[in-house]
C-alpha cells in the first residue's frame, strides 16, 4: 500500500506491482509508538503519579497519599491482566511512587515534618530527570541516540538501526524532544528545591511551588513532547524508494 504522501508512479504500466513506497518516519512512528504505549500506556503512567502528589501536598499525609495512589494503580492493573495486556506503564508509576515515597518515609523517620517530607518526595523525581537528560544528550553527541534503542528493542534487534544514517539523524532530533522535559524540569524545580532545603524560602513556599511544577511540567510536558515527536514523525521526509528495504529498526 502506498504510505501518505507518497509520489505517484508516473508512466507505470497497468500491470505494474502496486508501491509500496513509504517513509523512514512511519516505520520509527510505528515502532515508537509500540515502544510507548500509546495514550493509554502515558495516561496509566502519569495518573498514579498524579493521584500521590495532589493528596499528599494538600492533605500533607502520606500514608493516604500512598493508599489511595495504590488502589488507582491497582485498578489500572487489574483492567490490564483481565485485559492480558501488559502491565509495563502501571508498573513503571508504581516503582515511581515507591521511590518518593521511601524518600519522604526517611525523612520523616529522621524528624522532618511534612513540609520537609514533602520536598524530600521531590527528590528522587529530580535526580532521575537529572540523569535522564544527562545519559540523553550524551547518546546525541556520541551519535548513537537513546531513541534508536527504544525502536530497536521493540522490533528485536537494538542495535541494528544504526547502519542507517537517516535514521541515526531522525533518532538524534526525537531524542532531544524526549530529553527537553526532563533538562525543564531540573532547571526549573531544582532552584526551587534547593531553596527550600536551605531556607531561602519557607518550606511551604517551596512544596507548593515544587507542587505546581511538578503537575504542570509532568505529564501535560511529556505529552507535549511526544506530540512533537509525532509531529516530526509526521512529515514524511525521508523517503524509503520502492524495491529498497526497509530500515533495519
């Protein structure tokens, strides 16, 4: 089947092969896409996450804050294993609630009060988007961008597409919209955490900003990127020439 925007075969005979000429993009669109999720697998990622750090920054109490966090992911993963469908992305919340919450529990068992378990659940979200961005552009520079694996791994072979150049280079630009939010975020909520741990703004001032950020630079950032990923998918540049290969994903 042609692909969107593919050229028409001019002077063709009548009893040409139908084309089968399509793009770089809608292969690695596909493949990310698997790779991703889709909507529903960023939705169950983001809404237990969600449900945690609403509760605990208004009602400052993190064992509800975990419960009910919990029993969302639970209900999420029930749908999944009746469904059976992976239960990859509820996981991946679960294992982040987790973290911040051992964070937060540490901080209370060493006397700090809510406003300092607070800013310690912030914690580990920042280190990990620390490091994330880091290892990211690291891949960029080093021309074997994170994106290429993600594709690759889903189709079976990790490494493979980086015998492509075009896809190298196609990989490069989705992997600096991935690393965006995650470089944001730390710029953005690391002055403010780092305020609050040595009291240039009340403990308060910096929960609730480290609140604010967090729900509006998490998910609605993340989904903002992969729009943009996708956009960039979308425009069918590079084409794959009829009787050529496929790239090798």
């Amino acid at each position: 089947m042609t692909g969107p925007g593919a050229p028409e075969a001019c002077g063709a005979s009548a009893t040409a092969a139908p084309l089968t000429t399509h793009t770089v993009e809608q292969v690695v669109r596909k493949q990310l896409s698997d790779a991703l999720g889709g909507a529903r697998g960023m939705l169950e990622a983001a809404v237990p996450t969600i449900t945690f750090t609403v509760i605990f920054l208004s009602a400052h109490d993190l064992r509800l804050a975990i419960v009910v966090s919990l029993l969302t992911a639970g209900v999420l993963l029930a749908v999944r294993l009746v469904q059976r469908s992976t239960p990859q992305f509820v996981l991946n919340a679960l294992f982040g609630i987790g973290l911040g919450a051992l964070f937060a529990w540490r901080a209370a068992r060493g006397g700090g009060d809510a406003g300092e378990q607070a800013l310690a659940y912030f914690l580990p979200g920042l280190l990990y988007n620390l490091g994330y961005g880091i290892v990211m552009v690291f891949t960029i520079a080093i021309r074997w961008p994170v994106v290429g694996f993600i594709v690759g791994s889903v189709a079976g072979d990790p490494t493979v597409w980086h015998a492509d150049r075009h896809v190298v280079r196609l990989c490069s630009r989705l992997t600096w919209l991935l690393a965006l939010p995650c470089l944001l975020r730390v710029i953005v909520q690391a002055p403010i955490y780092l305020a609050g741990r040595n009291g240039w703004w009340s403990t308060d001032q910096a929960v609730a900003a480290l609140g604010v950020t967090k729900l509006v630079m998490g998910w609605p950032l993340q989904v903002a990127a992969l729009a943009a990923m996708m956009w960039v998918l979308t425009r069918n540049s590079i084409p794959v020439e009829q009787g050529e290969p496929d790239p090798q994903l």
